[in-house]
C-alpha cells in the first residue's frame, strides 16, 4: 500500500487505518445487516475476489484485523468447507443477516409462536428470496433453514471459492469451526473488553488525572458496540481488538484547545485532566468520536 502525502512513520497505526477503510467501504456493498454476505459484481472475476481474500489474510496475520461484519458462516465455510456449517450456525449467522423486524418474526416463526403481524412480513421475506407463499406452520423451520443456506450459502458460492483458495492458508491457526467463532468473539469491540485494554503512562496519577481516568473507564465501559468502536478505532487505527494494550497519557490543556487525542501507531490516548465533572469529559469525547476525524479515500 502507498500513503499519498503521509509524511510519519508508519508502526502499524497507518496500515490498520487502511485495512479498516478498505473492509467500511467493502462491506457497504454487501448484502446483509449486523453480518454481511458478498454480493456478486459484474466488476469482479475470479482474480479480483482471490485478491479480497488476500487482504482478509494478510490483515489478520500481519496486523490482528478483522471484518467481524462478514458473516461468521460464510467465512467458516470458506476456511473448512460447507459441511462444517452445522444449523445452529448458520440460522444465528441468518439472522444476524435479516434487518430488525424481519429478524423478530423469523425468530418467532423458529420458535412457534408466529404472531398475526409476521406474517406478512414473512411473506415479503420469501417472495425477496424467490417463493411467492408461505410454507405450512408444520414446514416453516425446513422452509426458514433451506432460505438461510440460500442466502448465506449458495448464491455467494463464487466468492467463497475465490476467497477458499487463499484463505486455506490461515487452517493451522484456525484448524476448526469454534477457532474461527472463538476468533470472532475476541475481535468484538464491546464495552467491557475495551475498557480491560486501558492502562496509564504514568504509575502514580495526580488526583486530577486519576478523576479523568475514571471518567474514561466509566465512558468505555458503558458505551454500546457502536461507540466502543469508534473508541477503538479513534486510538488504535481499527474498529476491532487488534492491540494489547490502549495506553493514556495526560495534558494540562484547557480552553478551545483541550481535547482528547489519539495516537494511532502507539495506541495511546490523550486526554486533557482539566475536567471538572463526568458529564463535561463525556460531552466533549462525544464531538470527537462523532466527527469525521476517520474519514480516510482509497485511491
């Protein structure tokens, strides 16, 4: 990869912000929700999917990044093959496919007790996947498996054996289905895990400094999945757990110049200690994260 006009040395910081552009903007054209399935393209051969692959592997292994937005099935079947996808997987990864209400009313429909409502919105989910009625209550489970398989499975299968072909580089380190899941699971930004990651320069805080750090924990450890993303990747460069560590350093700024900083290639945090309460540290790291201080082009 080249960074036009990037001027710092890159360790590691710069190379995470690229992978995560690269997977943000792959993602948005795929067909899913919460988890994502590759969508055919006119644009894409053989060679260009193959390529895909290699950015999959080659950010996992070289950095720790991972598109945890690509459907868990999906990329289990591309590393171990479709007979490694058992029900229970690919009905979760299914659902994590469908939006919202579609979701609830599968969710439903799986457990027996199909509200008068779902059905309709069943009925727009099998016409959209290509049968114009609804199977019988005593069938709807088979029906459900069978357009999960379809959707997750099958109509990717292009893609998959593109990705297949390179990705079976990565089977010693993820030698069966629950590594890959395990995997995942470790990559998920979520609150709690986040704020473990946190830890200071300094060994002995002033009182000040430790008051800001207790604001911070208690930011990242109540923040939804969305925001302990942004958090991350606003430190760290990636939207997923790719380090060990998110160190937090201290200024004295104040004023329009005080506002917390990161620092991508060492994961670090700055942070001004000049806040006098909870509510002023959460107002001002709010602006931050919901800036567009990540926006990065491709070219």
């Amino acid at each position: 990869m080249d960074f036009v006009n990037e001027n710092a040395v890159d360790d590691s910081g710069v190379s995470r912000e690229v992978y995560t552009a690269f997977w943000e903007m792959f993602l948005q054209q795929c067909d899913g929700e919460t988890e994502r399935v590759p969508r055919l393209r006119p644009d894409f051969c053989h060679g260009e999917w193959q390529a895909v692959g290699r950015v999959w592997v080659k950010g996992l292994l070289d950095l720790g990044v991972l598109p945890v937005m690509l459907s868990k099935a999906f990329m289990v079947a591309c590393i171990h093959g479709m007979d490694s996808v058992d029900v229970d997987l690919l009905i979760m990864s299914f659902l994590n496919y469908l939006p919202p209400v579609e979701r609830a009313a599968v969710e439903r429909a799986l457990e027996g007790r199909m509200e008068e409502d779902d059905e309709d919105d069943l009925l727009e989910l099998f016409s959209r996947m290509g049968s114009h009625s609804l199977p019988p209550k005593d069938n709807m489970r088979t029906a459900i498996e069978s357009m999960a398989h379809k959707a997750i499975l099958q109509e990717p299968k292009f893609v998959r054996d593109s990705f297949s072909t390179v990705i079976l580089v990565v089977q010693q380190n993820l030698p069966d289905k629950e590594s890959v899941l395990a995997l995942y699971e470790s990559k998920k930004a979520t609150g709690k895990r986040v704020v473990q990651l946190l830890d200071t320069t300094n060994v002995v805080l002033s009182r000040r400094e430790q008051n800001v750090f207790s604001y911070l924990q208690r930011y990242i450890k109540n923040a939804d999945q969305t925001k302990a993303e942004k958090f991350l990747r606003f430190c760290t460069g990636s939207s997923v757990i790719c380090v060990d560590k998110v160190m937090v350093s201290f200024n004295a700024e104040t004023g329009l110049g005080r506002r917390p900083i990161g620092h991508t290639c060492g994961a670090t945090l700055e942070v001004p200690c000049t806040y006098s309460s909870f509510p002023e540290f959460r107002t001002e790291l709010d602006n931050v994260l919901s800036s567009n201080y990540f926006e990065m082009d491709i070219i």
